[in-house]
C-alpha cells in the first residue's frame, strides 16, 4: 500500500476528516478552460476549410466533409512518424491471413494505413486523386473503416471528385497549419476541437449542440463527486475501474472520468464503455478511443433505450448527459415490451409520460450499476416533481428513494449548457451509501457557483470555475446543513429523510344529493359525488386519519375517504426547500415611484406639445 502523502503527492483535500476530493494543480489553468488561444484558432482554420465548398455545400452540410477529413487528417498525422515501419512490416506479412498484430505493433498504435500514400503524396497526383484517396482510406485498418462507414462518406468522396474540390480539400488540410500530430495536439484538444465543430455545425442548422456534448466545468463537477466517497479508490494503490456513458456523444464524459482516476494512480486499469445514437459523433467518439490506446471495441453505436449494447453489463461509474423534453415514441413499441418482463428488464419500474424519456435512462443506468456503483445524471428540473401519485415518473422515484439508491441533487447554475439557458441538476445514484448518508438525501442549492463568461457560447453565459467547483465539492463532503459563502454568493447544502419526500395521496368523497335533497345511496354505502371529488396530499411521516380530521373535516363534515384509492407518491420540491422570502415592497414605495413615472410623462408631454405650438 503507497502512503497516501506520497501517492497522491497533496493533490488531496480533507474535508470532515475524509479523503475524499481531488485539488488540481495551481500552476496549472482550470481543466475547463485547457482550450487555450492555439486550439481556438486551429478550429477556426478548419471552419474556414470548410467554408471553401459553400457553392456545393450548405453551412449546415459542412460536418458531412469537414468531421470526416479532420478525423483522417489526425490518423494521419499521428501515424506519420512510423510510416515506414508500417510499410516495412506490410510488405513482409501482406500474405499473411492474420496482420493486424504486426501492423499495430509497427505503427504504434491499435490501428495502421498500409498505403503507400499520405497527404503530401495525394497530392503529388492531382489527376488520380480520388482513386488515390480511395485506395489510401481503403488502407487504414478495419477498426478505422467502421468509423469512416458511420460518416457515410464515400458518398461525398464521390461528390467532392465531381465539383473538383477532393484536391482543394486535401491540399487545405495538408497545409502546416492544418497538422493535427499528437505531438502538438493532446487527446483533450482534439476533444475540444470536435467539440467546437460539431457546436458550430449544428448552430448553422439551429440545432441543439447540447445533444451532443456537455461543457467541461460540468463534466469536472460530475467526476469529482463521482469519485468523492470512494474511500477504497483513494486506499488503494493499484485501481481497477469501469466507466458507462450511456448517451456519450463524442465519450468527453469518458475521457474525463478517465483523467480524474488516472490522476490517483497513473497505473490505474481503467476502461469505458459508451453507446451513442448519432452515427457522427459515435465515429468521432470511437476515433478519439482509437488514439488514446483504449478498446475501441467498447464503443457502440445505437440507441440505448430500444437497442441496448450492454445487456447484463454492470459497471462501477456512470456518468452521463442523455436528453431531456425528448419524446420517446420511436422507441415506445421497444421500452413497452421490455417494460412487460418486470424485474428481468429494464423498465419494469414504470413508464414516464411519451412527450420526455429522460428518466428512463435512470433506469437504465440503475440496472447497470455493480452492488457498488455510482452514477451522475443530469436532469432538469421536470424529473423532480412531474407526475401524480402512481404515475410513472413517481413510480421511478419510489423507486430510487426506497431502495436508498438516491445520495444527493446538486442544481446547477442557469445558463451553463449551449443550448438551454433552463434550471438544471446533477442527480447522484449510489448502490453502496456510506453508513452517514443511509436514508438520507442531500440536496445543494449551488446555483451561484458560477463566474459570468467574457464570451458566450450559444446559451451558455457562465462558468464552474475550479474555485467554484470545491466549494460545491466540499459541501458535497461534508454533508451538513451549512450554507458555504465564497465571493459574496452563497451554495446551500440541506439533509433529508428519503421519506420526507413520499406521501400518501388520498381521494376524499362527498356524498351525492338527488333534487329532493336526499343522499342518494348506493347498495349500502352513500354515493360520492364526483363533481366533489377532491384530492389530498398526506405527507408520509403523518397519519392519515389525523390530517383528515384536522385538515379536511372542519371544512367538509360529510366528507370520508375512499381509501381503496389511496397512491403513495414521491416528489422533490427542490425549489421549495431553498425559497427566501422576500418582503414586497411597501405601497409607499410603489406609490412614489408611479409618482416619478408621471412626472417624466407629463414633463416629456409637455416638451412635445411646446414643439408642436411652435
């Protein structure tokens, strides 16, 4: 066992007597803001590539050409020191029924190109060019070919040869520029790089960015609490870990989670597995998985809730973004069958209203947590409280909270995403509380824990920063009922029952009167009248009858319940637990403020009507 001091070199902070959180280096820039000026201005080059085939193009069809060739273009220039050797090996196991082992081994990586072509030869023959390229894509190994099949981009190969741009294209990205090595450009810029692409593609078509990709400072929050309560993590000197994102876009979620427990141990064992529905971006993801040495094998590329890749996995993290206020009808005839097998599938629980499926991939993500897992999940605010007792979405809750699986609610700043300025939360899920959390749920009010940006991006106004980001952390932590004070704003953190949020809902009768003003009975029993019907809320923690008597009788004496109808529910009423009231202002105030309004008025009329006289 490494002492703790040495293994983690005082990267830790103590909260509460825990080790628990993860300081990042102060000489070093907030892991948020890592895109620096050099890789803005190398995702501004390739969009002015792309605005090169604007005859042929559309702006919202440039990602068709431009995602593709930057993905080749970074093959390329990472695989260009080792060219040689490829080429070398190639011609001495090209008749061998298995190369792919040497290959690798040659180029250094799990994927090769045995072209004898690169860019710079490309376009030494401008009047073959697309046969060339062909050849050259045609080259790169079989894992490379899924990714440039998911681009459907033999098609615009063909379309670009036709209006003579494949030389122009080329010659663009081939510039010293345009490089996209390893060498200069890390595996987080390239993350940024797609990032910022797909942003700006999907900006030019008016659609959600935010689909595809989570902003880093939200990113960072979500794995530092993930990995806050893992007490074994910190302890151990090796780590063996899993990582699921069930929607993960181009796997920025992943390779984040990766970054922070690499940060405990450089050796750690860490793998990951994504599924994502958009072709694209699963081909960015899976690319990106390809250069950094992992399984690309474990991304997959299909839609999570119709179509699960992962059957029968478990995992020790999830940590995910899917999308919320999304209908969930193409996969309805799926989740519904799926939902009829009970405990043996993964929607047994209940079924949330067809216009927004986000809480099916709570669901999801439960059913795929090891007896230790963790999960972040972010919602908005709709998966707190929508629907009635019994419904769906309340059946969800019950079920997280009366398992004890529901640990903590964090609600973001408004205006992090960029492509919604809505209230949002990060939802944590645990299989394995700590013994001080077990019934328990806290709930962090760190809505202010933000810095305005200089520039917004889409939606997005505010940043996390890192000081922001431990003082959330350290609420997180130390799980009290404490307000935290940093640069005049404040983050509140308060502690729950988990039946705080259950009640019992009950259908309160009143009886049926005929026009002669008799009570109409039916059989023995009185007959309600359902224009009467009315409904109660009685929290769990209270007995049914003494709310009755107390709340209901003195107002309605002839009323009863009809207990065969009474639901138990859950909701979160988040923002209710953190109202401040605020007094209103007085009538004087109000009353002298009108009165200088119709003074300006008066005195704006009279400057008028002067000019008009004269």
């Amino acid at each position: 066992m490494y002492h703790l001091k040495t293994c983690f070199k005082g990267k830790l902070r103590v909260y509460n007597n825990n080790f628990f959180a993860i300081k990042g280096d102060k000489n070093k820039m907030d892991l948020h803001k890592q895109t620096n000026i050099n890789i803005q201005e190398k995702s501004n080059l390739i969009w002015a590539i792309a605005d090169k085939i604007r005859e042929y193009y559309k702006p919202h069809e440039y990602g068709k050409v431009i995602l593709p060739m930057t993905v080749i273009k970074r093959f390329n220039d990472i695989l260009a020191p080792t060219k040689d050797k490829v080429l070398e090996v190639y011609e001495k196991v090209k008749g061998f029924e298995v190369k792919d082992p040497f290959l690798e081994t040659a180029s250094g990586y799990k994927f090769y190109n045995s072209s004898k072509y690169d860019f710079q030869k490309l376009l030494n023959d401008s009047e073959n060019i697309e046969a060339n390229f062909r050849e050259y894509l045609n080259s790169f190994s079989e894992n490379v070919q899924d990714i440039l099949a998911n681009f459907d981009f033999d098609r615009e190969i063909s379309k670009l040869a036709n209006s003579d741009m494949l030389y122009l294209i080329i010659e663009e990205f081939n510039k010293p520029s345009s490089y996209l090595g390893a060498d200069k450009i890390t595996a987080v810029d390239m993350g940024y790089i797609f990032e910022d692409l797909v942003r700006r593609f999907s900006e030019s078509y008016d659609e959600q960015a935010g689909a595809h990709f989570t902003s880093r400072d939200i990113i960072y929050l979500m794995t530092d609490i993930l990995i806050a309560e893992d007490r074994e993590l910190l302890i151990k000197g090796s780590i063996g870990k899993t990582v699921y994102d069930m929607t993960m876009g181009t796997s920025q979620m992943l390779t984040c989670m990766s970054e922070r427990l690499k940060e405990l141990d450089k050796d750690a064992d860490i793998k990951v597995f994504g599924q994502e529905l958009n072709p694209e971006t699963y081909a960015i993801a899976k690319a990106d998985m390809l250069i950094r040495g992992g399984d690309s094998n474990n991304m997959k590329q299909g839609n999570t809730l119709s179509d699960d890749k992962f059957k029968d996995f478990q995992f020790d993290y999830i940590i995910s973004n899917p999308p919320f206020g999304i209908e969930w009808k193409v996969e309805k005839k799926a989740v519904e069958d799926e939902a009829k097998k009970g405990d043996l599938g993964r929607f047994g629980v209940g079924l949330p209203k067809i216009s927004d499926g986000q809480m099916l991939f709570d669901l999801n993500g439960i059913s795929k947590l090891k007896d230790t897992g963790r999960m972040a999940i972010i919602h908005n605010g709709s998966s707190l409280f929508t629907g009635a007792a019994g419904s769906g979405e309340s059946e969800i809750r019950r079920y997280m909270l009366e398992n004890d699986w529901l640990e903590a609610i964090i609600q973001l700043p408004n205006d992090s995403f960029y492509n919604t300025g809505i209230t949002t939360y990060i939802w944590i899920i645990s299989k394995n509380k700590p013994e001080a959390r077990q019934g328990k749920v806290q709930l962090i009010n760190a809505s202010a824990m933000c810095e305005a940006r200089r520039k917004n991006i889409g939606n997005k106004r505010v940043d996390i920063t890192e000081k922001y980001r431990e003082i959330v952390v350290q609420a997180y932590g130390e799980f009290k009922n404490k307000t935290y004070e940093i640069d005049g704003k404040t983050c509140e953190s308060k502690i729950f029952d988990n039946v705080d949020f259950g009640f019992n809902r009950i259908q309160i009768e009143s009886p049926l009167y005929d026009e002669n003003g008799n009570v109409v009975m039916k059989g023995k029993k009185i007959a309600p009248d359902t224009s009467k019907r009315d409904y109660e809320n009685v929290p769990l923690v209270e007995d049914i009858d003494s709310y009755f008597e107390r709340e209901v009788k003195p107002y309605n004496p002839e009323a009863w319940i009809d207990k065969t109808k009474t639901k138990v529910g859950y909701e979160i009423p988040f923002t209710r637990y953190f109202y401040k009231y605020e007094a209103p202002e007085s009538s004087d105030v109000i009353a002298e403020r009108i009165s200088i309004h119709e003074k300006d008025i008066m005195e704006a009329l009279n400057r008028l009507f002067s000019k008009e006289e004269n």
